[in-house]
C-alpha cells in the first residue's frame, strides 16, 4: 500500500494533488479536500499558489487582515492573497511586514546580491589600474623620474596589449 501523503495546510490525508511549472520550476502542492475548498481550487475563478504561500497572512481568528492598506491603490492584505499579485510600487513598502516573511519562505535570502560576468570584473579592474598607472606616469614625468616613467610606460603598454587579446576571445 502506498504512504499517505498530507495536507500542506493542516497536516490531514491530502487527495488534492496539484503542480504548477512556474519558469520551468515545479511547485507541488498536497491538500486534504476541506482545505482546498477553504483556498478556492475548485473556485471557477481559479487558484493562486499565493494563497499557500501567504496563508500565515490569516491571523489568529481565522480572518484575512485587513489592516494593512496601501495608500496610493487602497490594496489590502486580502487582495494580496486573493490574486498574488500587489496593485501598483507602493504596495511593497505597505507591505513590507508580509514580503520579508514571504521572501524568505520562497527564496534563500531576501537581498539580492546580483551576478557579474567574471570578465566584466577583470575588464574593471584592469581599468583602474591602467588610470592609476597614468595618473602615476604623469607624476613621474613631471617630476623628471624618467626612467620610472618608462618603466610605467610600458607597463601600460603592456596591460594595454593583454586587455586588447583579451577581447578579441
């Protein structure tokens, strides 16, 4: 015989089974009948995998909190969970009570530390070393070091060479 498997919700025997393919990602989600007649999956308006996700929205009655309104497009909480979706940029800072909680549930972190292309990086900071390496060959020509300045001056040149091979790859 086959495990049971539980509701995501209420922990009871699930036998609603859904998945959702979101950017090629899978979601699964397992609720027991009276769980997803209280979310609306078989609402005709449809389902939003948001009302799991927000379901800590609900406070201790039971009830969806309304408190919270954003002031630019009168927003609430309950719309929020209703549709996934907020009504305009000022919902986030409305909200931000509900999003920390939310994001840290969905992702691993809630600041977004970007990506940079490995060469890019390598491309900047040859860059600044090439413009410290003027600013110090303008100072060594004038202070009449020379033969510091051409030591300097073909450094440049050299890390001018190696940045142009570099970007023929």
């Amino acid at each position: 015989m086959s495990k049971e498997i539980e509701c995501d919700v209420c922990k009871k025997n699930a036998t609603v089974h859904l998945t959702q393919i979101i950017n090629g990602k899978v979601h699964k989600v397992d609720l027991c009948e009276e769980c997803a007649q209280n979310l609306g999956v078989t609402d005709p308006n449809g389902f939003s995998v948001a009302d799991l996700l927000t379901k800590d929205l609900v406070d201790a009655e039971g009830k969806a909190g309304e408190a919270v309104v954003c002031e630019h497009c009168g927003c609430t909480k309950a719309q929020f969970k209703k549709t996934g979706r907020f009504g305009c940029s000022h919902c986030y800072e409305a909200f931000s009570d509900v999003l920390g909680p939310l994001l840290k549930k969905m992702h691993t972190g809630t600041d977004h530390i970007g990506k940079v292309p490995v060469l890019s990086i390598k491309r900047q900071e040859r860059m600044e070393i090439l413009s410290k390496l003027e600013l110090d060959l303008h100072d060594a020509v004038k202070s009449e070091n020379y033969e510091e300045a051409a030591k300097i001056r073909d450094h440049i040149a050299d890390l001018s060479r190696e940045a142009t091979d570099s970007d023929d790859i």
